[in-house]
C-alpha cells in the first residue's frame, strides 16, 4: 500500500513514438484534503476508487489505497466530486526496467505534460530518457489534486 514515484516535466512529444499503451483517464475528487486524498477515475472503460495518504518531505512516498469499482459507480461518484476535473491521455512507456506513464493533460490542463515512474525504493536507479525534463517531485503544484482546483492555464509564471 506504499507508493514511491518520481515526477517529471516533458520535454517534447519524442515519446508518442515509443509508447505501448494509451488510455483516457477523467478523474474528479472527494477530498483534496493532503493528509487524505479522495480520487475517483474512469481510466477507459473501468473506474476506480483511490484513497493517498500525505506525501513525505521529500514527495517521493505515501500511502495508497486503490479499488476497481464498477463504471457506473465510478460515473456516480464523479457527479458529487470537488468542481475541477482532470482529464488527460496517458501513455505508457518502457525505458530500461520501468514504466513511465506520460500523461498529456487536456481542458483547464492543457499544455502541460508529466511523466510518472513508480519505484520499489526511494534510491532505486531508473534510466531518463532524453524526452524527460525537470523533476517537481517535490513540488506539489504538479499534483493532480491540486491541478482540479488551481489549472495549469491560470498559472502566470
């Protein structure tokens, strides 16, 4: 129920080319709370239900809890969510031994593109491709929790 990952910044759309698998992902939430975060997700056809705990200090590690659920549920509950909605492409791609999961953000979003890598440790070596750009791990305005309430597109620096 640990989760470890490292965000980044993308470069240029180089890794549409090497990805395996893309997906629309619409997600809303039922708490922004940072100490619980509420998040329901329609990846696809199926939905989800994930609960996070607080990221630590440096935003690599937290707490994760995640359920499929049925799509209409997952419709459901989107209906009551926080307003601000997150609605994104993922792609998924393989470099060295994992997976980034590159999601290209759209709507309030758009123009924003970040990569994920999940990890089994917070020291754990990972290649970086040369589409990869600057890490915000750390830095919550990447978040997605915080993206549904302050959007991209508002940002003035």
């Amino acid at each position: 129920m640990i989760e470890i990952e490292r965000k980044f910044l993308v470069l240029s759309n180089a890794f549409i080319d090497e990805a395996f698998e893309k997906k629309r992902i619409v997600q809303g939430y039922i708490s922004t709370v940072p100490e619980r975060t509420v998040r329901v997700r329609i990846k696809a056809d199926k939905g989800y239900i994930t609960i996070k705990g607080e990221s630590t200090n440096n935003g690599t590690t937290r707490l994760e809890w995640e359920r499929e659920i049925s799509l209409a549920d997952a419709e459901a509950l989107l209906s009551i969510c926080e307003s601000g909605t997150i609605d994104k492409i993922r792609h998924e791609v393989k470099v060295g031994n994992h997976i980034y999961e590159v999601d290209v953000f759209s709507g309030e979003n758009e123009g924003l593109i970040m990569a994920e890598i999940e990890l089994q440790s917070e020291n754990e070596a990972f290649e970086k491709p040369h589409w990869l750009g600057k890490e915000v791990t750390n830095d919550e305005r990447f978040y997605n929790a915080y993206l549904s309430k302050n959007p991209f597109k508002t940002w003035k620096d």
